[in-house]
C-alpha cells in the first residue's frame, strides 16, 4: 500500500476524534462538590410578586407511586427509577418560593422527643411554681399532599447513522417523561382547594463514531469512539415539583385562596405566563380555543 493510504487513513480517524470536542478526553477522577441545582422554572418560582402573607404548611409526605424500578439484566435489582426523597425537595421548594412557611411534620416524633428532654432538663423554681413549657408548635393551616405518581419511559426514541468505506457514525436518542401531583387540604374544613400536576420530560441521547479499514494487507486500523449524555432524573423531579408550587401559587391566587401584597402585581409577567400556558394547555385538551380560566387583570 502508499503511503498516502496510511495517512489519509491517520486523518480520518483524528477528524472522528476532533469531531468530538471536549469528549475526546477522558473525564476527571475527582470532582468539586457544587451547590444544588438552580433551574428555570425555580428562578420563574421566585420571581412571583409577594404575599399579603404567608401560608402556614404542612408536607407529611410526598411519596413515590410510580412503582418504577431500574432496568437490571439480572432482575435482582430494586433501585427505584427516582428518587424517594422527593418530600425534601418539595418542602425546601415551598420555602424558597417565599409564599410558604413550611412546618416539620415527617420528622414530628423527633420534635416531640426532643420537648421531653427539654421538659426534663428544666429545673423547677424553688418555690414550687411549675416548670416553663416550651413554646407550643406552630399549626399548619394547609396540608400539602401528593406524590410521583408517573414514570413513563421510552415515550420516544429514534436515531441515525451512516457508514461509507468503512467509516461512519450513529446517534440514538430517547426521552422519558415524570409527572407529580399536588393537592392543598385545608385543615379547618378537610377541603381540597387545589389539585394541580406537572411533567417534566427526561432527555437521553447518545453518539459514536467508528472506522474500520484495512491499511495494508495484514493490518487492520480499527478505532471507536462515543458519548452519552443523561439527565439526572432528580434534577427533573426537582423541576417538575417547582413547577407544581408554581401552579399552586398561582391557581390560589385565581380562587381567593391566598392574595397578593398589591393588587398591581396581577401584570407580573411569571403571573401572565402561567396563566398563557394554562390556557393552552387546557386549549389542545379540549380542542377548544377559549380560554379556561380568568385573564390575569381578573383574578380577584
């Protein structure tokens, strides 16, 4: 063979390489740990217009219902496919939405010990008045409930690839979709004044590149390379239970469940996005055109 062949063999496989920037490297052993992830649809959260006042609420649980567990060969795996920590990342979204102050609830039997201990610790005055009590815990006027109750996986997939002399590449892609409801309890009245539900889909995608050739009559030039790319299941739950206390906030606006410091923060752009996106969303369901719920200028 010339050698011309083995070097336009050579250039080939480092425009494969070269066609993949930044992933040609191997990936670091070690890594900083980072502050939680900060999404959109959270910024979008507190960027909403402040409360006259805010909610006293209560999260007992938000519990998996999906029933999903990872794919395992084996079959001997029970990982679940996401996270089941989901009441932490809807308690810390209700605070951070500075509409609500959560209550502690899961860990209630804990907070009750520890006011036993307190109450034991306290030394009685001496002259036989009773020890102070602590300070009573704070009712919740709302109980937030719900739960994962949708993992859908494999709700599209696709791909291509090519290959010509030996040479040649592929792609393949599939998204997966989560769903979470929430509903508000009032605690007076045992009513549920608000049922509200997101989805967030999960995105997958994968490339690779090959070449296989024959550079002389005994040797073989054969070379891989690829890439995938997830993403982390507990981000999108995150996501899409920011965006379920959205809809909350701004469907308890609409019925009068809870108001805004100033009326003129009915034109808050979030506000009026919401309500578009409802009204489309609704739209396509029915088939209809007309809007199915209040304008933003109308809502209390």
């Amino acid at each position: 063979m010339p050698t011309g062949y083995h070097f336009s063999s050579l250039l080939l496989l480092i425009a494969l390489l070269s066609a993949l920037p930044g992933c040609a490297a191997l990936p670091s052993t070690t890594s900083r740990a980072e502050m939680s992830y900060v999404s959109p649809t959270l910024v979008d959260l507190q960027r909403l217009p402040a409360p006259a006042g805010k909610v006293f609420v209560a999260v007992y649980g938000f519990r998996d219902q999906t029933g999903q567990f990872k794919p395992n060969p084996a079959g001997t795996s029970f990982s679940t496919s996401v996270t089941q920590g989901a009441a932490s990342i809807l308690v810390q979204t209700l605070r951070r939405s500075k509409w609500f102050v959560p209550v502690e609830r899961e860990g209630l039997n804990n907070i009750l010990t520890e006011r036993k201990i307190v109450r034991a610790a306290v030394q009685k005055p001496a002259n036989g008045a009773p020890a102070p009590e602590p300070r009573p815990l704070i009712p919740a006027a709302i109980v937030i409930d719900g739960g994962i109750i949708a993992y859908d996986t494999n709700i599209l997939t696709g791909g291509m690839g090519a290959k010509y002399f030996g040479a040649g590449g592929s792609a393949e892609f599939r998204s997966d979709r989560v769903t979470v409801f929430l509903r508000a309890v009032n605690v007076e009245t045992g009513e549920v004044i608000n049922s509200v539900s997101a989805s967030k889909t999960i995105l997958s995608q994968q490339v690779d590149f090959s070449l296989f050739r024959f550079v002389s009559l005994q040797r073989l030039l054969e070379a891989e390379i690829g890439f995938g790319a997830n993403e982390p299941p507990q981000q999108c739950v995150q996501e899409a239970i920011e965006k379920a206390v959205l809809a909350l906030v701004v469907d308890g606006i609409a019925a009068g469940h809870w108001n805004l410091k100033s009326k003129a923060d009915l034109n808050n752009p979030v506000i009026h996005a919401y309500m578009k996106e409802a009204t489309q969303s609704y739209s396509t369901e029915v088939g209809t055109s007309q809007p199915s719920r209040p304008e933003a200028g109308s809502l209390l």
